[in-house]
C-alpha cells in the first residue's frame, strides 16, 4: 500500500505544480567488455584503420623461387603477364559492379595450378597503383606459397586464429610492392575444425575495410571440404582447371559440391605456349618501339614470302 500512496502524493504534487522528484529504483549500467580484434585468446586491440596496419607489418625481400612461376614485373609484355592482367581487367568490371572483395582460388584436383593462378592473379592486381592485394594461404594441409615466396610459414592465418600472434604480426608486405602475404602458419591437427571457427568469418568480414583485394588459395574442392566452407564466407569462388588433365566430370562435381553459386570465373591452365601466345609474340613483336622501323620492314618481308 506505501506504493499506491507514494504514488497518490506524487499526483496531488504535480496538479499542484509542485517538482515532483524522481525516485524511481534505477539499475546499475551494465559492464561491457568487448573482445579483442587480435584472434581467440589474445588481449591487445588490432588497430582499425589500414594506415595504422600498414605501420606495423614487416616488409620482406621480394626474392621468389623460380619454381613459383611469378609474372615478372620487369618485363610486362611477356604472354603470361598479360593473359593475368586481362583477368584482373574483368574481375575489377564486376567489382565496380557489385562489392566483390574476397575471393577464393581451388581447383577439382591437386596439381591443376590454383596455387600458381592465386599468385600471379594476386601479383597483378598488385601493380596497380593503390591497390593493395593481400595473397592469404588457407591450405593448411598443403601450404606452398611461403615456399614459393622465400618467406616464414609462421606466424601465419593458423597462428592468429589461435591466438598465438597479433594480425599485424602473420601478414608481411613483399618490398616494393603492393602485395601482402598471410602465410598458411604453423601446422595443425584438424583444419576443417578450424575453419569453422567464428574467428574466421570476422577475419575474412574485416580484411576488406584493409586491402582491396583479398585473394584466398584453398585445397582442392574433392579432396577436401575446405574450399566449400570459404566459398561461403567470401564474396566468390574462382575455378582453376588443366587442360589434358581435368575431366568434365570433375568439374561437374566440383561445381556441384559448392554450396552456393559464387563461381565468379574459371581459369583454364596449362594450354600450350606456341598454340596460345604465337600470334601474341607476333604482335608485340611487331609493335616493340625498342626495334624501331627495322622489325616491322623485317615482318612485312617475311609476310609476302608467305604470299
């Protein structure tokens, strides 16, 4: 009853124009903790914008193995370059289209060259100015491109998930370029079970606010289900597949085992250089301002030869 009265005088006050003071019980403010950008575990925040990034990331020696088959920045006419450099034309059209920013690079099968279209597709949008590309290495059971580019395996994506090492700490920056590498890390037991941690989805959500371009390589799509489950965290999947080497009915079955249709291209690798570039050779040749009016006399010569 104290309440009905309590409440009773607080009206006859307020009709009577008096203040009315306001003792109405209040909760304490709830204590919110958020939790650190740096991966599970970890207890310093990750800076948020790129440039503050950017300070603390390392830079390595850009010095690739010859293995990696790299597009050599030194000599841009050369046909693989340019075949990269065409793809990089349309995937930034359809950026410029719809908010394409993470993208994942498999295959049907081991050895179809995923690994090598990832780089080199990475390496490409890198020679833009501005453009920073972060190459990631998401085959934790095959990891090669820490090989391929002469860097540590760890720190790397592994690391960061486990809480072992700050964002800044697992990506380095390839001097001289554009280009950020995130190693694949060190090894670990179940990948698939780390895949799915939430970490991943926030890493993979956040990571465009930073570089334009986020180029994932991934385990095959038959071998593993590693590759289904990044398709569905990234905005889309990229299909590299080998002439004389995958079948239709991989390819089938690949596309079949995605779980949504992001495919947003497939690269065909492996096609023979005289078949594909001869004409390519032919007219950069033809056109090279290093060899002046002599190379085009010499290539209208050997044109009525034909004749």
């Amino acid at each position: 009853m104290s309440r009905v009265h309590e409440a009773l005088r607080r009206a006859e006050k307020a009709m009577a124009g008096e203040p009315v003071p306001d003792t109405t019980p209040r909760r304490p403010a709830p204590s919110i903790s958020l939790p650190p950008m740096g991966g599970v575990g970890t207890a310093v925040a990750e800076p948020h914008s790129l440039q503050g990034l950017l300070d603390q990331i390392e830079e390595v020696t850009y010095h690739p193995s010859r293995e990696a088959l790299l597009i050599d920045t030194a000599h841009p006419d050369e046909a693989p370059a340019e075949e990269f450099r065409t793809l990089r034309t349309r995937l930034n059209h359809m950026q410029s289209l719809q908010p394409i920013h993470t993208a994942v690079v498999t295959s049907p099968s081991p050895a179809e060259g995923k690994s090598f279209a990832a780089m080199n597709l990475a390496m490409a949008e890198a020679q833009l100015s501005g453009n920073y590309t972060l190459l990631c290495d998401f085959d934790f059971r095959r990891p090669i491109i820490h090989t391929m580019l002469k860097i540590p395996r760890s720190p790397g994506i592994t690391d960061y998930l486990l809480g072992k090492a700050q964002l800044h700490q697992v990506i380095k920056r390839l001097a001289g370029t554009n280009l950020f590498v995130m190693p694949a890390g060190e090894a670990v037991i179940n990948p698939l079970e780390l895949l799915n941690l939430k970490e991943v989805k926030q890493l993979l959500d956040r990571l465009p606010s930073l570089f334009n371009w986020v180029i994932l390589d991934s385990p095959p799509l038959l071998f593993a289900a590693d590759a289904n489950l990044l398709g569905t965290l990234c905005h889309g999947t990229i299909l590299v597949v080998r002439i004389g080497s995958t079948t239709i009915d991989s390819i089938r079955r690949a596309m079949q085992s995605l779980c949504q249709n992001n495919v947003i291209g497939i690269i065909v690798n492996g096609a023979r250089r005289g078949e594909l570039y001869s004409k390519y050779t032919y007219y950069h040749s033809y056109y090279s301002p290093k060899d002046g009016e002599e190379k085009q006399e010499q290539a209208e010569e050997e044109e009525d030869d034909e004749d």
